[in-house]
C-alpha cells in the first residue's frame, strides 16, 4: 500500500477507531508511535553514579579489568513497568521502543563515557537469531548512532557458542556460562587497533555477557571498552 495513503487516510481512522492507548496504563496517547506514555516512561528509576547496583557493578569491572567504563539508563525491577517496557521490546517486538532508548542512552553515554569510534552490541547466538528472528539490542543501537552519529557495526563480535539463558543462573555460573563464547570478526582487525568501543546490550546483571564479549576485543587490540544498557537489574 503506498505509505502517504495509509498516514493521511488509514491511520486517521484507525486512531478515530481505535484511539491508541499506553501500553502500560490504558490512558489515551497523542501520538500513535508510541506505545508508552510520558507519564509512565517518566516513572522508571533512574540509575545514578550513587545507586548501589551501579557501584557494585563498577567494582565487579574494574576486578575483571576489561570493562573501563560503563553507564545504564534504568534500574530493573522485577514487574515493573519498566520491566513490561523491555518485555514490549523483546517479544511484542516494538522497535521504536528500542529506538527511543537508544537516544537516550546516546546522549548518556556522550555524557558520562565520552567520545568513542566503534558502536557494537552483545550478539545472539545465529541460531538463536533465526528462531527468534530479531535481536531488539539492533534497535537500541539505532538510535544510539542516530545520536552519536557513529555507524553501528552489528557483525562485529560473534557469538561462538549456544549458550543457556541465564535468567536462572547463580553470579559463578553464569560466568561459566559465557566463557570463550564469543569472537571477533576478522574483517574489523584492523579497525580495532588502539579503538575505543563500546558494547551495548538491553539489560545488564552480573555484567558476565558484555565482559566476556569485552575480553576478545581486547584481544584484538581495542584500547578501551565502554559497557553501555538500557536496564541495570541485580541477582
Ligand atoms: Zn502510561
């Protein structure tokens, strides 16, 4: 269908119709892209330099000495509306949910990592990939490039191994769990020598996944790795 006749006569009458609603509390949104309103979005909790799960995390990072820096825009409660969020995201698949995160964390990251030459986000497994059909870190990467005006390299590391969701792991086992389970893409060798990059996933825990994916582009000669999510959850 030609795109200027579904927004000037579908979609009118599709929200006259069906009035869009926030995913989250069922009251009325203006606009129809988004799924979330203000109101809601304003409520997730922030996370600052003093919030304790950020301050464990940055203790975790500097013992492993692979992530220099990290920031996180949320703090992940569990059956929050935050939560709910990031569930739209993963499995309704609501990209531009994805994409106004990432501007978000854009400018954080602009804010309190500073300047950086590669963008890259924690992968899926290729199978994982086909199953699923979508990996919602791409969007996040999205406008995270929107804003910082660097081009996101999604091949950049490569997921190795299948490895088991971690939802249910102990700190030591999912350590375990991502170990040598991921490479680094050989056309970008040269690119990484002394590069700063930063690895963005949705949601960061024990901070294993982005750590282990860090290591292997410090092995390829990057310089500094910047760790960068949307949700910052606790075990
Ligand atoms: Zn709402």
């Amino acid at each position: 269908m030609l795109k200027w006749f579904k927004n000037f006569f579908i979609d009118p009458i599709l929200n006259f119709v069906y009035p869009p609603v926030c995913f989250l509390c069922n009251q009325l949104i203006e606009d129809a892209k988004f799924c979330v309103c203000i109101k809601c979005w304003s409520e997730f909790k922030k996370v600052e330099k003093s919030s304790i799960e950020f301050q464990l995390l940055m203790e975790r990072f500097k013992n492993d000495g692979i992530i220099d820096k990290f920031c996180s825009l949320y703090i992940f409660e569990k059956d929050g509306k935050f939560q709910e969020t990031i569930h739209l995201l993963k499995y309704k698949k609501i990209k531009s949910i994805g994409i106004t995160f990432g501007r978000e964390l854009g400018v954080k990251i602009e804010n309190e990592l500073g300047k950086f030459d590669i963008l890259t986000a924690v992968p899926l497994h290729k199978l994982k990939y086909r199953e699923r059909g979508y990996n919602q870190v791409d969007y996040i990467c999205r406008g995270i490039s929107e804003v910082s005006g660097i081009e996101f390299k999604n091949d950049l590391i490569i997921r190795t191994r299948y490895t088991k969701t971690q939802t249910e792991l102990t700190f030591q086992e999912r350590k375990e769990n991502v170990k040598d389970a991921f490479s680094v893409n050989r056309k970008y060798y040269e690119l990484l020598k002394d590069a700063v990059v930063v690895v963005v996933d949705d949601v960061i825990t024990t901070g294993s996944t982005v750590a282990s994916a860090g290591q292997v582009l410090k092995e390829a000669g990057c310089k500094t790795i910047y760790a960068a999510s949307v949700g910052l959850a606790s075990i």
